[in-house]
C-alpha cells in the first residue's frame, strides 16, 4: 500500500473552486459583487424590513426580558440580533439580483445606463 502524496498549495489548483449550478436570467450587472456594491444597491424595502425587522425584535426581547427584569439588554439583543437577520437576506437578496439571479430592472437602470439608452448619431 501506498500513501497518496500531500497537496502542494504553492501550485495552481488543477480545477475550479467554484461551481455553477445555475445560469442567470437576467442581465449581469457584477459577476461577482462586494459588500459595498450589494449595500449600495439594496433596495428601500430592504431597508424596511431590516428596520421592521429591528423594531419587531426589540418588542419581543423586552417582553421576553419582562419576567426577570432584563428588558434592555433582551431587546437591545432582540434588535440586533433581528436586525442582523434580516439585513443579511437583503444583502443575499441584492447579490442575487446583481448576478443576474432574480429580477433587476431597477438595478440595471442605476449601474448599467448605456444598456438602455441608445447614442444618436
């Protein structure tokens, strides 16, 4: 028997890291975008629920914390841990939009103008 030789991870890596599994719909704005793309391009109803979503925890850690009187630090946890939550599906969400995964009429108007209007000559 033989022992398999140890990976060198100095050379490049003989296939892909990444596999796709899904092509996208709709037009590509970033292939592959960063956290201030996806946060500058989230949508105000992203932002609604995230504060909804906030406020919403708030109210259930203060009644959580009502029994054994820790009421601000259950809500103040209750927000941020709500508030987290759903700030992270907004960015999942976007990200998806500026990969082409979902509908992005409204992010292909802001960040890709050319594509719509055509130059007069």
């Amino acid at each position: 028997m033989t022992w398999p030789e140890p990976p060198n991870y100095y050379e490049h890596p003989k296939a892909p890291f990444k596999v796709i599994l899904q092509q996208p719909d709709y037009p590509v704005i970033f292939p592959e975008p960063s956290v201030s793309q996806v946060v500058s391009n989230m949508r105000s109803s992203h932002w609604g629920w995230v504060a909804g979503m906030a406020a919403l925890g708030y109210g259930l850690g203060y009644w959580k914390g009502h029994g054994i009187h820790w009421q601000k630090p259950a809500s103040y946890f209750g927000a941020a841990f709500f508030g987290k939550s759903a700030l992270l599906w907004g960015m999942g969400d976007t990200a998806y939009r500026l990969m082409g995964y979902r509908e992005n009429g409204v992010e292909v108007s802001k960040n890709l103008p050319g594509l719509l209007q055509k130059e007069a000559y």
